[in-house]
C-alpha cells in the first residue's frame, strides 16, 4: 500500500492507496475509506459525475482521478453491495449466488449512453444475492449484488 501527503488548499490529507490496477481503486484518507475511479485522460467518464477534485490536488499522470466517498453511496452496508453507478440497462450478468469472486472480477455489464460498463467486484468475497438480470433497468444506487460474506 502506497501512502501520499496531500495539501489541497490548507487542508492536509494522509492518503493510502491500495493496488492501483483494480477498479474502484480501494484508498483510506484521514482515516475514512474512499473508492477512486482511475481513468486514462480523454477517456469517456463511466461513472457520474462525483466531488471535483481541486485544481492544487496532484494527479497521477496520464490519469484523472474521481472521488466518491464510500460512505456516501445510499444503502446501509457499501462493503456488502456493489450498486448502479449510473442509470441503465444490464446487458449481462457475469456471476450466480454462491460464486466466489475476487477482486476486479467482472460481476455484470451495464449500459449506459450506448456505452457498455463493467461492474467489478470491489473486493473477495461470495456472492449472496444478484438483483439484476439482462434487459433489466436500474438507476443510479440501485442493488446490483450483495455479498454473503461481511468484509473484515
């Protein structure tokens, strides 16, 4: 895990980063943990738009970096579902209840704008529940899966 001083305006945050090749990028700021989407620059945005992040906030390079809070995302347990990201349409759902999944493992395909997004498990764990299936609506927040399992 990378850890990073930053100064936006006079505020000072410790950040530490988890494995920057999986999506969404796992970091705890200040003690509170926050999911970052990692994108290459020009890339179309595949999330809605989240908190801006200030000019004087150093990014990656060749990356833009978006922040959402994990403990602003609706829902009582984050760490149990993984959520729409966006409204639209499920194109396919890629795991059953009672598959094991890791990491970055793609869960279902989401259409938005004509664009097809990969939902990816945000961590391990074993998939209890799938509330979506293809052709199915969702909207922004809406439960796509919910783990079996409490991540500890």
């Amino acid at each position: 895990m990378a850890e990073y001083r930053v100064v936006v305006g006079d505020r000072e945050y410790q950040v530490e980063v988890e494995d920057v090749n999986t999506q969404p990028v796992r970091t705890v700021v200040n003690g509170h943990v926050i999911q970052v989407w990692v994108q290459e620059r020009g890339a179309a945005p595949v999330l809605p738009p989240a908190e801006p992040v200030p000019a004087a906030a150093p990014a990656p390079p060749a990356a833009i970096v978006s922040l959402k809070s994990a403990a602003a995302q609706p829902g009582p347990a984050p760490e149990r579902e993984v959520r729409a990201p966006m409204p639209g349409s499920i194109v396919s759902v890629a795991v059953q209840p009672g598959e094991r999944v890791e990491v970055g493992q793609d869960l279902c395909v989401l259409d938005a704008m004509k664009m097809n997004n990969r939902i990816r498990a945000p961590r391990a764990g074993t998939i209890a529940q799938v509330h979506v299936g293809p052709g199915q609506q969702v909207q922004y927040g809406d439960p796509l899966m919910t783990f079996a399992d409490v991540h500890r």
